[in-house]
C-alpha cells in the first residue's frame, strides 16, 4: 500500500474548495446532477483531489443515471479502500482514496460486467487528469489555451 498522506486541516481547507472538503473531510455528498464528470467528457486519469493520487480511469466510467460519476472498477484494487456506512439509516459501502483517507463516494452492486460494482463517486472529490497530460505530453491547443491566458 502506498505511503499515508497527510495534511493538516488548516492545509486542507487552504487547498480545497470548501465543497471539497466538505465532501472530502467530512464524508459530504454533493447534489446529484452537480459535477462537473456526471458524464464522461474526456479521455484520462481521474485522481484524488486531495492527494493527487490515480484512482480511476475514463475507460471504466459509464452513465448509471445516478447523478454521479460512475465506474465499473478503480485503476487498481489498492488504490481505494472500503468501509461499512451506516449513516442514514441505510447501509453501503463507503470508498475512500488509499493514500490520503479522502471520502470519495460509496460502491454498490448493481453496476455492469465485468464487475458487476458501480463506484459512485463524488466529482468534487476527483480530477481530471486528460490522456494527453497523464502521459506526460501536451497538446498543441492546450499551449495556446495558456499562451493566450
């Protein structure tokens, strides 16, 4: 398993959204239909928000018409951890980053094979990180975007 990250949380709320950290830090949810990955916009690496870490890929994502992200599997079985939820008088399962303790969201199973498991994960809990720039390039557009800015 990958080393504990750790921040404080003054570090935290002076890096994150106060949406992130609500969701993040303090087991939040954001309204469905909200984020900005409800629906797969494009190809890459999503990763903690937090920490930075790679938790799943845009190949796995598919529309459950939950209102959150949804994959069918993270990039690695070590990437996220799970725990028993038992908060609203439901139970489910939580999923959080590995490496930071970060809420992500709740796996449940009821998704598509392979798996059989839908992720549903929290957008402000994520960032895209698009192929181009997960594989260390960038695109000619994307350097006149930030020329231009």
């Amino acid at each position: 398993m990958a080393k504990k990250v750790e921040k404080s949380r003054q570090e935290l709320a002076a890096h994150l959204t106060p949406e992130q950290f609500h969701v993040t830090q303090e087991h939040g949810t954001e309204r469905p239909f909200s984020g900005q990955y409800v629906h797969k916009t494009a190809d890459g690496t999503y990763t903690c928000v937090v920490c930075g870490a790679p938790l799943f890929s845009s190949d796995t994502q598919f529309d459950s018409g939950s209102g959150w992200p949804s994959f069918w599997a993270p990039l690695d079985e070590g990437q996220v951890e799970t725990e028993s939820d038992t908060s609203w008088l439901m139970r489910r399962t939580e999923v959080h980053c590995a490496s930071c303790g970060a809420h992500l969201g709740h796996v449940f199973e009821d998704g598509p094979r392979p798996t059989g498991l839908r992720y549903c994960i929290n957008s402000v809990a994520l960032k895209l990180e698009p192929a181009a720039e997960a594989s260390g390039e960038q695109s000619t557009s994307d350097d006149e975007a930030k020329a231009s800015s």
